[in-house]
C-alpha cells in the first residue's frame, strides 16, 4: 500500500523563500520512495512525501519550522493512495 503524507506551512510575509530552503534542508530518518516540494501563493510551501506503508503505520514527518518563519502552525494530512487512472 502507499501512502502519502502532505506538510504545508506559510510563512511570515516575505520569508517564502527563507521557509523553502528550510523545508528543503529538512533530512527524515529514512527515505521515502518519492518526495516532492511545492510553493503557492500567499509564501506557503507544500512538502509530499510516499512511503510504502500500511494506512496507521507510524511514518517520519517534517518538523516545526523554527519559531518566527511561519505565521500559523504547520498543517498535515495523510493519504492512502487509490492508484492512478
């Protein structure tokens, strides 16, 4: 089964671009089969990363960014992957 794991935060207003170089420094105790990061509007930044897992296997997640870069607490999701089509 794979399933994904979606981290997005936004950053204080003008530290876009200091929150993804962060995001993108960010090590995880072991690679996923695939990691993927995005930028949006408004200096968010979106990190997806699939793991060959069970659907409430304890998987590793990116951290809190340090305190000050961001202006809300970090959102994440966890999604079990139906296939492509």
């Amino acid at each position: 089964m794979t399933v994904a794991l979606m981290w997005e935060a936004r950053a204080v207003e003008g530290r876009g671009e200091e929150l993804l170089g962060w995001a993108r420094e960010q090590g995880l105790p072991r690679e996923p089969l695939r990691r993927e990061t995005f930028r949006a509007a408004q200096d968010r930044v979106l990190v997806v990363t699939w793991w060959d897992a069970g659907p409430h296997e304890p998987l590793p997640e990116l951290p809190e960014p340090p305190h000050g870069l961001v202006s809300r607490a970090v959102h994440r999701w966890r999604f079990e992957s139906l296939g492509t089509e």
